[in-house]
C-alpha cells in the first residue's frame, strides 16, 4: 500500500488507522511473551532441570538485546519504524513456536536469546511509534487502552491454558506452537491491511544522549534494575517454595490479567489528571512495600494467599509504568523520539545484562535479601521521581530546570 501521512488520515478508513494498528500489535505480542512466561518456570524446572542460578543466567541471556536496543538506531536508516515492528514480532511469533523442541540449558539459552531480540527489538520500536502516532492530550489514556488490550489477549491465552492444560493433557510443544503460530497470523494481517503511515515530524537516525533528558535516563536505568527482580524471582518463587503447577501459576497471571484490563484505562486517567510525578511517586511507594513484603515471606514465613495477592498488587503498580512515557513525550523534541526509545532501552537493560545471574547466586542464599535489595531499588526510583516537575516541558524536565536550564544539545 501507499504510504499515508499522520497529516492527511481523514480519507482513510477508522480501522486502517495507526490506533487499530497499535491494537493488534498490542496483542500480538502478548500471545507469545506472555504464553512463553507462563510456561517458562514449570518447563525449565520440570524438563530441563533449573535451579536459581540458571534462571538467573536465562534471564541474564534474554536481556542481552535489551541492552543492545540502540542497535535499533543502525537498522532504521535501512527499514522503516513500522516495518522493523512487524518483523520483530514475527521473530518472537517463530522463537516461541520452537521454544520446546530444545529442553536443555543450551537448546533453552539459543532460542530464548532469538525470542528475546524480537521482543526487544519490537518494544523498542512500538515505543516509539506510539509516541509519535498518538496525541500528548489523549496519550495517558490511549495507552491504558493499549495496556488493557494486551491484557485481554493474554487472558484468553491464560485462560485456555487454565481449562485445557490437565484436562486435554497439553504438551509444552502443543501450546508453545498454537501460541507462537496465532502472533504470526496477527503479524500478517497487520503487514497486509495497513499502509505504511508517515510521521510529520522526521527522525533522527543517529545515536542521540542529551544532558537535559539525564532524569528520564536515570528512571529507566532503575526501572530496569528493579523490575528483572519482579520478572526473574517472584514467579520462580511460586514454583520452587510453593510448588505451584503450570495450571496454578497460570491462573495466578489470569487473576493478574483481570486485574489490569480492569485497572489499566483507569491508571491512564489517573496519570491524566494527578500528572506525571504523582503517578510515579504512588507507585515506587506502593512497589517499596510490596517487595518488603515478599521478602517477609521468607523470613517470617507468611503463607502462600499473601504471595499471590503481592504478585497481582506487584503488577499493578507497574501499570503506571506508562506515565514514565507520557513524562518522556512531554520533555521531548520531537525528532529524537525513535532514537532516545533506543537508548532509553538500553539503560534500561544494563543492570539486566548481570543482575539475574548474580542475585541467582544471591538466592541459593538468601532469597529474602532478593527482595530487600529491590525495595531499596524502588526507594531510590520514589527519590528521583520527586525531581519530576508538576508540568513537565522542553526546558522544564526537572525542579531544577528553571535555574540550570541550557540550550538543547
């Protein structure tokens, strides 16, 4: 199709739009990723034989191309944002297809290091679609809307892992497949319907690190640090200290999934009107507390209903991860939209790359010192998030701004 501009969209079809098109990308990618996560401690335990310091070194393997997203910057003076998109989550759609036909540390490692460059590659990259394609006035709310979708196809995906994993006897195989199968027909209707749609305001294909953006570089970098603990050890912990099976652990994502279909519009509005530095302030403050409280689990042994609460709760903290974006999308020029999405990812990765492998170690033990070392991460992300200005601007990112104030880089 020919290429539509954001400038000239009101001869185009509503759902040839780039909202529809976000959509489905939003819940293409869910299918796999989060299929894949569901399955992944009840698999490498059961199959492949894990204990903490190999799903510490998986986790180190899957966020190698998160720290490498800034090659993002090389690959789009090549290929269009929209198109790299597409082609990312095709690589996650065939990664996770293939992922149990390699039931061993190594076979596990390679494919989960090919699933992992098309999930970051592609967040990367939708990132910065969507701030490009959607309004600053409705962006909040757009993407609460976006989260919400994302959150409905994984529960149905959860949902029939639920009701057909005992009673039809699935493999890994039958369901990795199914779900890696069913993003590459999302992938193909999206790269057939949809034209390729011009941004007004033209990228910069070059690496891009400006001094007045440092905030939002240092909210990324702990958001990154923090959240691998989240990713990597609470899930594992609902296997290996409780030993939840993969229906139970699916279910749990499924509580999970409600939740923020339900929460996540209202988090967008939340963000609307209590603004940015709110938003982030009641979430690490939340996250502080919730992490504090896993580590109460094993040091006092509190039971497995407070565990379960604390995951779902965990997660919806970290849907108000998105006024991270709309801060980012107030703050900045509009041309370095695409390449800071790849930088940003970056930072985001860096504790990623060694910190799984090293708090696995950590675990053996003392897992509580997991959590403990997390909620002193999120006090200091509470810190930084005071340092947000109540109306964020280019020329006014931090409460220092007004006086240290200089020209753009």
């Amino acid at each position: 199709m020919r290429p539509v501009s954001l400038d000239h969209l009101d001869d185009q079809p509503r759902w040839q739009r780039p909202v529809p098109l976000l959509f489905l990308m939003a819940i293409a990618m869910p299918l796999s990723f989060a299929t894949w996560s569901a399955l992944l401690n009840n698999f490498v335990i059961e199959q492949a034989g894990f204990d903490g310091s190999d799903i510490g070194w998986l986790h180190t393997v899957r966020e190698i191309p998160g720290f490498l997203a800034i090659g993002v910057i090389a690959v789009i003076i090549f290929v269009r944002e929209q198109v790299l998109a597409l082609v990312s989550l095709a690589l996650l759609g065939v990664a996770t297809a293939l992922t149990a036909m390699f039931p061993s540390l190594g076979g596990i490692l390679t494919i989960t290091l090919l699933s992992s460059i098309g999930f970051h590659y592609y967040e990367t990259v939708n990132q910065s679609l969507q701030l490009q394609w959607i309004d600053k006035a409705r962006a909040p709310q757009v993407l609460g809307w976006l989260l919400a979708a994302g959150s409905g196809a994984t529960l149905i995906a959860y949902g029939l892992i639920v009701a057909t994993w005992e009673r039809f006897d699935l493999s890994y195989n039958t369901v990795y497949l199914a779900s890696g199968g069913l993003t590459l027909v999302i992938v193909a209707l999206c790269a057939l319907a949809f034209p390729q749609f011009e941004a007004p305001n033209p990228q910069l294909k070059r690496f891009v690190l400006r001094r007045r953006y440092w905030l939002y570089y240092a909210l990324q970098f702990m958001a990154g640090a923090r959240r691998q603990i989240f990713v990597v050890f609470a899930g594992f912990m609902m296997v290996e200290r409780f030993g939840f099976e993969v229906h139970e652990v699916t279910g749990l994502f499924l509580v999970t999934l409600v939740a923020n279909m339900v929460f996540a519009p209202l988090m967008g509005r939340a963000v609307a009107v209590w603004g940015e530095r709110r938003a982030l302030l009641f979430e690490y403050a939340g996250l502080i507390g919730v992490f504090l409280a896993y580590g109460g689990i094993y040091a006092f042994g509190w039971g497995v209903a407070l565990a379960a609460a604390l995951y779902v709760v965990d997660h919806l903290f970290f849907a108000l991860a998105l006024a991270l974006k709309t801060y980012f999308q107030k703050i900045a020029d509009p041309g370095d939209i695409a390449p800071t999405a790849a930088v940003a990812f970056t930072i985001n990765h860096i504790a990623a790359v060694f910190l799984p492998a090293l708090l696995g170690y950590l675990w053996l033990v003392s897992p509580q010192a997991v959590f403990v070392l997390a909620a002193g991460m999120a006090t200091i992300s509470f810190l930084l998030a005071l340092l947000i200005p109540r109306h964020p601007a280019p020329g006014h990112e931090t409460v220092f701004a007004p006086r240290l104030a200089a020209p753009a880089e």
